[in-house]
C-alpha cells in the first residue's frame, strides 16, 4: 500500500526521506553521515477517518494516506517542524486541519507518530521508535493499541501472557527476544475472551517491530499492522539498511530512543520481558490464522 509522494521545497532531505518511505526512487543515504538525523514514521490508525495529505511547515509532504497506510522511516535534521494533517485535496491546512501540531525532534532519537481515535476526536500520538543495536540473533517489538473501541487487552505469546491491561491508545515496552517464529494472540483483559487469534508469526533477527492494532472490534474489521525496521548495526551507531519501506517492510533506522517517555507509554520494566520469555518457552502448538474468534475462547 503506497501513498502518492509530492517533494516538499523547502526540505529536501525530508523529501527524499519520503520518497524512500513509499518506495520511490531516491538517492542513497550514508548512513554514518546521518547520525545527527532524528527518525519518524507516520502511521494513518484513525478508522474511520478518510485519506489524508501531511503538510510539514506548511508544505504538502505526503498525499492521499489511507488508513492502515504508513510513511515508513523518514530521516530529518533535529528540530522543530509544524504537522498539519487534512483530508485529501484540501488546499490550505491553516483552513482544513484535523490534525494540528508542533514536533521537536532530537538528534538521533526516534519517533513513531500515529494518527488515532474516531475522526470526531482524532488526534496525534507519539511513542518512541527504538532501533538502538540489538544482541546478535534478537528482535525488539512493541504492541501499540490503536484500536479505539477495543477495551483493555493482554498480548498471549505461546499461551502465557507477554502483556497485560495495555489501553488505547498507549504502548508497551519493548520486548527484546530471540529471533524466531511465536503463537500470539489478543485477549480482552477483563474476560479472558480471545479478540485476535494471529497464528504464528515469525520476527526476524536485526529487525524492530512496531505491531499496531487497528481497525474496530464493533463492525468487526479489528486487525494488526506490523512495521519492521532495520535495528542499528553495533559498530558507529551505524544503520543497517539503506533504504527505508512502507508498512511491514525494512527500513532506515533512528540512533538512540528518547531517555524520557513521548506520548502515551505503558510500563517498560524488566518483569515484561520477562513474562514475554516464560511465556516463550511453553512451546505451544500453533493454531491457523483467525482474525476473530468465538467469545468462548479464552485464555485463563
């Protein structure tokens, strides 16, 4: 899923960045010349809102994303930008913005920044994007909730519980874990119901992922979106990709995360991780794909 890319004159980085992100031809970047640079992704999670075009200061930077769509990795120079979202074909976004904010963006610090809610009260949030170097053979992923008439939710990972009570629209910590293949589901917190069944998913080593829950459990379009992105190699703090992806694909990636939380965090103690492995080594057997399933099931 592509978005239509117009540069933006007035920041020609950003419109390379961009034109990576929706898998335009653009020029190469040097990853060891770009550790000053912070990093976004911009991610449509509103559900029922329509397309939507993003100005950066003032200029069209990405028209006609559609929900479910992302920008994938823009690198941009530290500081601050104003972002007006609109709906698509709108001409001024001083007039027609839904969506109206101010960014300060740090050297080498990541940023995933989500358009979310109803579009009567839709919003932008900010979480961290961490592609910090991994230990060799691991993966690093995050369960954002982006659903917003889901209720509380507890992420089961080979049938014990990895995640527990996460809220729209907040994230958890990151899961740091061996790379490898997991049964995961989504259960609703309060009654144990399962609200996804996703079957087994595969994270691969190197790689950072950001798994959005999206859509609505009431008209029964509630689903995952996964965005990978290529973790840092340890040597110079240096990238290890190139190039950067849309929606579940690989990507440039940012340096460092920010040292205090953006947006709406969950907790990110040790004990999640912990949770995550003990649930990991239970070795449950793997189930098909279901996107929903009967309200009997449950996990306790």
């Amino acid at each position: 899923m592509e978005s239509r890319f117009r540069s933006i004159t007035r920041r020609g980085l950003l419109a390379a960045g961009l034109a990576l992100g929706l898998g335009l031809a653009a020029p190469t970047f040097d990853a060891s010349a770009q550790t000053d640079d912070a990093r976004v992704r911009i991610t449509h999670a509103s559900p029922d809102a329509p397309s939507v075009d993003i100005w950066v200061n003032g200029e069209p930077a990405v028209i006609d994303l559609a929900f479910g769509e992302t920008t994938g990795i823009i690198p941009l120079p530290a500081g601050t930008y104003d972002i007006d979202v609109t709906p698509t074909g709108s001409t001024d976004p001083d007039i027609d913005a839904v969506i109206s904010a101010s960014l300060s963006l740090e050297a080498g610090v990541g940023y995933e920044v989500a358009a979310v809610g109803y579009v009567s009260e839709i919003g932008a949030q900010i979480y961290s994007l961490d592609l910090s170097p991994l230990t060799e053979g691991n993966t690093r992923v995050q369960i954002i909730h982006a659903s917003p008439d889901a209720p509380a939710v507890d992420i089961i990972v080979n049938g014990g519980a990895a995640v527990e009570g996460l809220t729209f629209p907040d994230a958890s910590g990151y899961l740091e874990i061996p790379g490898g293949s997991y049964d995961i589901q989504v259960a609703v917190s309060e009654t144990g119901d399962i609200a996804l069944d996703l079957g087994a998913v595969t994270f691969e080593a190197g790689q950072v992922y950001a798994v959005f829950a999206i859509g609505q459990v009431g008209d029964g379009s509630l689903t995952v979106l996964p965005l990978g992105a290529a973790a840092d190699t340890a040597a110079g703090g240096e990238s290890a990709a190139a190039e950067a992806a849309g929606a579940g694909g690989t990507g440039e990636a940012a340096h460092t995360v920010p040292a205090t939380g953006v947006g709406s965090m969950s907790d990110t103690s040790a004990s999640m991780f912990g949770l995550f492995a003990a649930a990991a080594a239970l070795g449950a057997a793997g189930v098909a794909l279901r996107l929903r399933t009967p309200a009997v099931a449950r996990h306790r």
